[in-house]
C-alpha cells in the first residue's frame, strides 16, 4: 500500500511538473519568461521550453508583422494650409525585453508609435505646401518619416517597417478649388493614357489577325497535303485488296447493298432474273 500511494504521489507531482513546468513557443511567438515579475529569459525559437514550476510564468510576444491605424489628425502645411492626415503603420516587436520593460503591451506600444509617427509627420508635412505633398513628394516624405519613426522607436524594442497615408482631407475653404484642378489633371492624363492605350491596342489587334491569317493558311495547307496523301494512300490500299479476288469484292459490295436497301423497306418490287439478286439464286 505504501509502494502504492509513494507512485501515486511520484505520477502526481510528474504530472503537475508536465502541466505548469513546460511550456510551447509557437512559430508566430516570442516569448518572455519572468521569475516573481522580473524577466529572466527571452524565448524566440519556436519548440517545448520547460520553466520552473509555478515560480516562473510565461509571456507570448508576437513576432508576427503588426498593423497600427492611427486615429486622423490636423497638421498645418509650409504654405499654412490645413490638412486632416489618416495614417497607418506596419510594425513588429524586435526585441522583447526592451517592449516589456517600456510599454509592455501592445496597446501601449501602439499609443508610443502614435505619438512617435504624428510628431515625425508633422515634422516632415510642415516643410512641404499642399499641392507638392498632394502631388509630388510624397513618396519621399513617406520614406523619410519611416526612418526617423523607426529610430525613435528603437528604444521600446520595436521595428517601424512601413509608415503610409490612407487619406489627406483638404479644409472645406479650398476643397473645391484644389479638387477642381486635379479633376483636371487627372483628366487630361486619361485621355492621353487611353488614346496611347488605343493606339496599342490597334497594333496589336493589327499584328495578331495577321498572324491568325498565316497560321490558318499554313494549317489549311498542310491539312490538304495530309488529307490528299492519306486519300491516295486508302485508295492504293484499296485497290490492291479489291484486286486480288474481284469475284468476292463483287459478292462484298452486293452485301454492303442489300443491307442498305432491304433493310429499310418492308416492301420490294423487282425483276426476280435481275442481277441485283443473283447472289440469292
């Protein structure tokens, strides 16, 4: 009985050691292991950990690409224009410790990239006028507010990859004016984008029937070459056999036409001394 329950125990405390002591980081994971709220190790390979019983707990990071959609916000231009920004930001935990340590979640991480990505843009914005950032450097404003955004936020253990503007509202003063003229714009860029378009299009309708008129003519010509020697060739073929015993050829192709015609008619009328049925004498 003793050897019994000293088992049972031993199975027990194996099987509490299994559920609280071992731990999976998955593929898409980092993960943080933290002894009484203090980190003592950074997990980022995938695989079963094992931690010390109850003592130590396990925080999951992910390690995955993150999508951060800022909330949209005023930002005066160099010409002194005001422009409403909606931006959005992709982003990743790089290193965990340092995110644990700053902003420990992600909601808190997203709030300092708020704050990181809103001040760099205003930044850059404020030293462009309205119509070169509508129409000319955006591009360029975008590449440069993603570096500096990055950098900033090196320090929280995060990796800014991607900073990009949804939409850019004009005020309502000179909405109309500046969408009037890129109306315009766009316009005339259409027309000339679709009369290139058309143009093209000719050509190559042009080339493609062209080229459709020689492969049928080729085809139809090597068709009849092979047609005109596949003919003479069931004809030779024919010849020889028929020849060899022309009494029977004759007797198959009397067969061939009693089938066709008696076949189909109930009734007949005939010279019985004709030669169409000279094989039934």
């Amino acid at each position: 009985m003793k050897i019994a329950k000293l088992g049972l125990i031993i199975v027990v405390i194996l099987a509490v050691f299994i559920f609280n002591g071992l731990y999976v980081v998955d593929q898409t994971q980092q993960a943080m292991v933290l002894q009484l709220g203090k980190p003592v190790k950074v997990v980022k390979d995938p695989g079963l950990n094992v931690k010390i019983p109850f003592l130590q707990q396990v925080t999951y990071f992910d390690r995955r690409l993150l999508h951060y959609d800022a909330a949209p916000a005023e930002i005066i231009t160099s010409d002194k224009k005001n422009l409403v920004i909606d931006n959005y930001s992709k982003w990743r935990i790089t290193d965990p410790l340092k995110f644990f340590q700053s902003v420990r979640t992600e909601v808190g991480a997203q709030s300092r990239l708020d704050d990181i990505i809103y001040s760099q843009l205003r930044v850059e914005l404020g030293k462009e006028t309205l119509i070169d950032i509508v129409s000319k450097v955006r591009e360029e404003i975008m590449h440069v507010v993603t570096v500096q955004s990055n950098a900033a936020a090196a320090a929280y253990g995060i990796e800014v990859l991607d900073v990009r503007i949804k939409a850019a509202d004009l005020p309502r003063e000179n909405e109309k004016h500046v969408f009037t003229r890129m109306q315009a714009e766009r316009q005339r860029q259409a027309k000339r984008y679709r009369s290139e378009g058309e143009e093209k299009a000719m050509k190559i309708r042009s080339r493609a029937d062209r080229e459709r008129t020689i492969i049928i003519s080729e085809a139809y010509k090597e068709s009849e070459k092979i047609k005109g020697e596949g003919e003479q060739t069931a004809i030779k073929i024919a010849a020889d056999a028929y020849g060899q015993d022309p009494e029977f050829y004759a007797f198959y192709r009397s067969l061939q036409a009693y089938t066709k015609s008696l076949g189909q008619k109930t009734t007949v009328v005939m010279d019985r001394d004709g030669a169409f049925l000279s094989y039934f004498k």
